[in-house]
C-alpha cells in the first residue's frame, strides 16, 4: 500500500485536528470522511505497557489531567477527557488506543504510527506496536516515524516488510538526520520540516529512490510551494485544504 500512495500524499496530522481535537477517534474518523488517504498519530505507553495516542509526554495540556503519560495506566487515562481543551462538544472524547484505532480505521486508511518514545528511548514501545500491528493484520498499511533513530531500528527488525521515516528536527538540530548520517537508518521516507524542504533535497532523495514527508504544513502558499517541489507528502492539520489545493494544481 505504501508503493501505492498518491504522490503527494496528505497526512492528517494527528487526524483532522483543525476540526477535532487531535489524536482522537473523532478527529481520525473526520479524517476518513473528509477524503484523506492517510493519517498520522503518537504513540507511546502508559505506565502499565498498553499503548496508547497522544502526542505530549503529559496529559497536562489536552486533558483536564495531570501527570506524565508513562506514570498513569490505561485505566486512569481513560477517566480523562480528551476533548475539551478543544471545544465543549468533544467533551466524551476519550485518549484512544492503538489497538482502538486500529479496529476504528485501520483497514480504511494508511496510518503512519510516530513512535514517540522520546522519555524512555528504551522501552517496549516497539515490541508492543508491532504486535498489534500483527494482530491487526496491518503490516501493509503502515508506516512508522520517529525522531528516535533506534526506535526504527528496532521496529524494522520486528516488521521489515512495513516501511519507516526518519523525521528530521529544522535546523542545525536536524541536519545530521537530513544528511547521510540519517541514511544508515535504512529509511524508505525523509520527515524533514517544512523550512528546510529545497528542490535539490526532494530530487536528491528521489534519486535514492526515497520519499519525502513534509512537516507541518498548513498554509496554502506553502503547500503550493512544496507540491512544486514534488515532495511525496505533507504532514497537515487541515486535509480538505491541501485536498481543495492539490485538486486545483491538478485540473
């Protein structure tokens, strides 16, 4: 399915999370609907090793909770709501899964997984996702991204046929990642920030036979920009408009 996505790609990033609050079924639902052909999500585990979707190393700011992730269990992270920090009517919305996710769209959309395991760079976080990725016969409608070179390491040797990238923090922090150092991950896909993307970055990659995922971009003049640069995908909060401006580019 990876060979198979439409250059360029749109990732909801996070699902559509200019209209839903972001790392929820309702914002990865409202993503299938609106017409993306993949999303992209955070995961990480809770302190009893079940994985689950959210972005921050805390539930302080997109809950009405307090506390590191990795300190609290499925259970009280369940107790909290997930969308109200958005708007009032998302107020049932609870922190999801993997495993909820992947029964909710997995067999309807790509998902590329980022491994967020940034805190605690040595925890199971791979083993686990790889097994629900198999239990969910989802090995080929997968990808997974990480600014942590081992994690991918590690999850390509569990699942080799599943492709993964390599994100690339912007800057001097991010060009070892961007260079050939960031090649001997064995990356099928460069994640690099929007303000480091050249069109000699995407023509090198290509010649490599490599993509280019684009972060986060969520201007029209931007997106418009890099699609000329041919990259293969953005990364965007706000699908239909980099639907309305693919579309348009292409009539």
């Amino acid at each position: 399915m990876f060979e198979n996505l439409p250059p360029p790609t749109i990732f909801a990033h996070r699902g559509a999370s200019n209209y839903a609050p972001e790392n929820t079924l309702a914002a990865f639902e409202l993503a299938v609907r609106q017409g993306a052909p993949a999303i992209e999500l955070d995961a990480k585990l809770s302190s009893d090793s079940q994985v689950v979707v959210i972005h921050d190393q805390s539930v302080d700011r997109t809950t009405q909770g307090k506390g590191r992730v990795r300190d609290l269990n499925l259970e009280q992270l369940k107790q909290l709501d997930a969308g109200s920090f958005f708007d009032s009517g998302f107020a049932s919305e609870r922190i999801p899964s993997l495993d909820e996710v992947f029964a909710s769209v997995g067999k309807r959309i790509f998902i590329n997984v980022e491994l967020t395991n940034y805190a605690t760079p040595l925890d199971e976080l791979p083993e686990k996702v790889a097994a629900l990725v198999r239990q969910h016969n989802l090995e080929g409608a997968v990808m997974f991204s990480s600014f942590n070179p081992l994690a991918l390491v590690r999850i390509r040797r569990l699942l080799p046929e599943c492709p993964i990238g390599l994100l690339a923090l912007p800057g001097k922090s991010g060009a070892w990642a961007r260079s050939g150092i960031g090649r001997l991950v064995g990356y099928q896909a460069l994640h690099p920030e929007a303000s480091d993307v050249t069109q000699q970055l995407v023509e090198s990659a290509h010649r490599r036979g490599q993509r280019v995922h684009v972060w986060t971009v969520n201007q029209e003049a931007q997106m418009k920009q890099l699609f000329g640069y041919k990259v293969d995908g953005i990364f965007t909060d706000d699908p239909p408009l980099a639907l309305q401006v693919l579309a348009t580019r292409r009539t």
